[in-house]
C-alpha cells in the first residue's frame, strides 16, 4: 500500500473526473424529458463542466504548487464529491447546470494536481511504470464513460451517474490523507503569489466565449445578448493579455507565443477535443430518439472511438523513435477530420452503422493525438516552462471541447431550421422528437436531423483539416514529443500538469 497507495489514489480521482467528460453524452435525452430541459440547457450540461474545468486548471496547479498539491487535490475531491450528489437530486436543468460548473471546479484542482504528485512520489522507473499505468486509466474513463453512462441511465437511472462518485470520492479522500505525502514547488517558488487576476479575466473570457455561441443557436448572431456576449468575452481577453504582462508570476508567460513551434501545437490542442469528441452529445440525441436506440445500445454503437484510440495510444509509443511529433500530430488532426467527413452522409434513412467507419477513423486520430500534444509542447519551450506548457495544452483542450459543443449546436439547429420552424428545430435537437410526431411527419424529422448533423460533422473536419495544416506549417525541425524517444528530455522529467 505504501509503495502503490498514492498511484491508486491518484488513479481514482484521475478516472473519475475524466469519466464525467463524457458520461453525461448518453444520459442526455433522460435528462431532457426528467427536467423538462432545452436543447441550450443540455449544451450548459455538457459545456459547465468542461468550461470550468479549463477555466481553472492552470490557476489550480499554481496554487497547489504554492499552498500544497495534496490539500488541493483532497479540496477537490471534497468539491467534485459534493457537486455531484448536487447533481443527482437536481430539480431542474438550472441547478443541473450550476452543479456541473462546481464540478468542474473540483475537477480542475484534481486534474492540475495528478501529475505533480505523481512526480513528487515516484522517481526513474516506478515514476515511467506509474505514468504508464496513470494514461491507461485515463484512457479507460474516455473508452467506459458512454457505456457506463448508457447502463446507469437505462437501469436505476440517469441521476446514478453522479451519485456512483460520491461513495468513490469517500474512498480517494481517505485514501489520500492516508497514503500520499504533501508536496510543494520549488524553493524559489515560495515568494510566488497565485495570479488571481489572470485566472478571473481568463474565466470571463472563456465562459462569454462558449455563452455567445450557444445564445446565438437560440437568438441568432446579431441578437443584442449575443453581441453583448461576445464584446464581454473580447474585453476580457485584452484585460488577460495586459494582466498577464504585468505580473511578476503569470499564468502564461506570453513570450512562448513568440515560438511558432509552440503556437502550433496549442492549435492542435483547441481542435483535438472539440472536433475528436464534440459532435457525440447530438450523435447520441439522434440514436435514442431517432432511431429508438435505448442508452446501452447508444453507448456500445460509440464504442469503435475510444477502442481504436486505446488501441493506436498503446502502440504508438514503439513507432515514435521513427517519426517527430510534427508528422503525428498533423496525421491525428487529419484522421479526426477525415473521420468527421466519413460521417457526415447521413440521410432520412441511415442508422447508427452509418458512423461506424467515421468513428474509428477518429479513434485511430484519437490515439495518435493523445500520447504525443503535451509532450510536444513540451518539447518546444525551455525546460524551466515544461509545467506552464503542460497545463496550457490540457486548458486549451478543455476549452476546444466547450467552445465546439456550442459551435456544433448552433450549426445543427440552424440547418435543421431549412426544413423546420426554428421552435420546432430547437425541441429536435434537444431531445424532443416525440413531442414532435403529431405535428410532424417522422421522416421529415429524421431527415432534418440527419442533416443537421451532416452540418455539424462537415464543420467538425473542416477545424481539424485547418488545424493540421496550420500545425504543418508553424511546427518545423526534427524535435519529437518529450519522453517519445527524441532529442528532449525524457518524460519522467516533465512536470507536466494534465493529461
């Protein structure tokens, strides 16, 4: 217990926290029709929490670095477990919302926290066979989360999806306390402060950012919310960038922008998440109540994505001495667009096998992806902002993921509104197709949904195609991922702050 408790403590809080990233996709239409929800509530479900958790992430792994990585870690356990027994006895989509956002809080104090104990507890080849098993997990929370979700929903209910982690939290908690040590920063980082004004300023900008997309799915672009949203999200931004180059200890030291090797990889990473996963929720909403699908048959036809992307993640660590991470990471961006192009033939009468090859092309894109970003960002500042680095590609990823399911959701209802009213088009693609088939003929609903997400999953693989390309150009020279088997330091070195 002592030599493997802190890893398997580690691990819980890990799986867990990247378990409700996606279990919630196919709870989503049972939350809809329990809490009387709209399509822009089930968006703020998906998106409060992934918001949240990029929001603060690299706030969180400042602050424990100063205040300690253990009590922070414990805090947001306590938190996320709190949040989530919130969420199982919602009463309505506003206090399902309000719950997600505070678990996302608690998830990124987790998340900014794993690998810096990690580090912290284990040294050369316990700290590489302790991150080995650290990526499997996290990789089995993405592959299990739809099914899990799937048969919690369609067996005691959609509200056991939150409250299996209180009981899980309980044990992470004691576990914690019990088994790993507390840990600091540095020396000189003791004279640090927490740049709360960078934190604050970022939030802003990032919630009225994902705010503006979805109003505008409900309102349209030119409404006076939308508009005020989107000013709101843009004053915040220059506020960060003012704040961030006025403080002695920033969040993120804006000079790394100077390196295009860096500002290519944080492309990559704002379109990794959003596009490999983004379109799912209403992928999800069209199988259950388009196709009758129940949630475990939902949950099972998503399956070949996460499969290929555990698969390609495990083996592409024995190919990566043979190809820089420049190659990988530009091939995963065009394999998710390539992916999201294979689905996007959908018609009145298509069915889940429909995505099947799409959604494998998107794993295998998944599982190039996944192993190699962090570290070649890493890999392209100086060593002394390796955790900086980290944690902005696993921030950005995070935002990517919000920012897309509000994109996607305003793509989807309106080219459904070409062939339905827009009240009509909105109740569709929250859920509401049985409300809808006395005023409706059903194949005039499924063939507006069907291209609504032909739309959707067009403008999927058009953000990875630019991504990849931008990734080409601005990523140039031989260096590979840290820890990938170039020319940086390896990743037990790397003290890197998220996924």
């Amino acid at each position: 217990m002592r030599k493997w408790g802190p890893l398997t403590a580690i691990c819980l809080s890990t799986f867990m926290l990247l378990l409700d990233v996606t279990i919630v996709v196919v709870a989503l239409p049972d939350m809809a029709h329990s809490l009387d929800a709209s399509l822009s509530d089930l968006q703020w479900v998906v998106d409060g929490y992934a918001l949240a958790l990029a929001a603060l992430l690299l706030g969180a792994g400042a602050a424990a670095d100063i205040v300690g990585r253990r009590r922070v870690h414990v805090a947001g356990v306590v938190v996320f477990a709190v949040a989530s027994l919130l969420c199982g006895v919602s009463s309505g989509p506003g206090m399902l919302v309000a719950a997600r956002v505070l678990q996302g809080l608690g998830a990124a104090a987790m998340f900014a926290t794993t690998l810096p104990l990690l580090g912290s507890v284990y040294q050369g080849r316990e700290r590489g066979a302790a991150l080995g098993v650290w990526g499997a997990v996290s990789g089995a929370a993405a592959a299990v989360g739809p099914l899990l979700g799937g048969v919690l929903t369609e067996g005691p209910g959609w509200r056991w999806i939150f409250f299996v982690n209180v009981p899980v939290s309980v044990v992470t908690v004691w576990l914690s306390l019990k088994v790993v040590p507390e840990s600091r920063g540095t020396r000189g980082m003791r004279g640090m402060r927490v740049d709360w004004a960078g934190m604050a300023t970022f939030a802003v900008f990032a919630g009225g950012m994902t705010y503006a997309m979805v109003r505008a799915g409900e309102h349209g672009w030119a409404s006076a919310g939308t508009s005020t949203a989107f000013g709101l999200a843009a004053a915040a931004l220059v506020a960060f960038v003012l704040v961030e180059r006025r403080v002695a200890h920033p969040l993120l030291d804006l000079a790394l922008l100077g390196k295009p090797a860096f500002v290519g990889v944080l492309v990559g990473a704002l379109a990794f998440d959003g596009v490999a996963f983004g379109v799912i929720a209403y992928e999800s909403i069209w199988m259950q109540t388009l196709l009758g699908m129940d949630p475990v048959d939902g949950g099972l036809a998503l399956l070949p994505l996460p499969a290929a992307a555990m698969v390609v993640a495990m083996t592409v660590g024995a190919l990566s001495h043979r190809v820089t991470a420049r190659w990988t990471i530009v091939a995963g961006l065009l394999l998710l667009a390539a992916g999201s192009f294979a689905q996007a033939f959908l018609d009145a009468g298509s069915d889940w096998t429909s995505l099947v090859l799409g959604l494998v092309l998107v794993g295998v894109g998944t599982g190039l992806l996944s192993p190699t970003v962090s570290g070649a960002a890493l890999a392209a500042v100086p060593a002394e902002r390796s955790g900086m680095a980290g944690g902005v590609v696993n921030t950005l990823r995070q935002l990517g993921y919000a920012l897309m399911v509000a994109v996607y959701g305003t793509v989807l209802t309106s080219r459904m509104g070409d062939t339905l009213p827009h009240d009509a088009a909105h109740t569709l693609a929250g859920g509401g197709a049985a409300f809808l088939r006395h005023g409706f003929p059903e194949h005039v609903l499924r063939s507006a949904f069907a291209s609504g997400l032909n739309s959707a999953l067009v403008t999927a693989g058009s953000a990875g195609l630019v991504a990849g390309l931008a990734v080409l150009a601005l990523v140039r020279g031989p260096r590979r991922a840290a820890g990938t088997g170039g020319d940086t330091a390896p990743a037990e070195q790397a003290p890197v702050t998220g996924q």
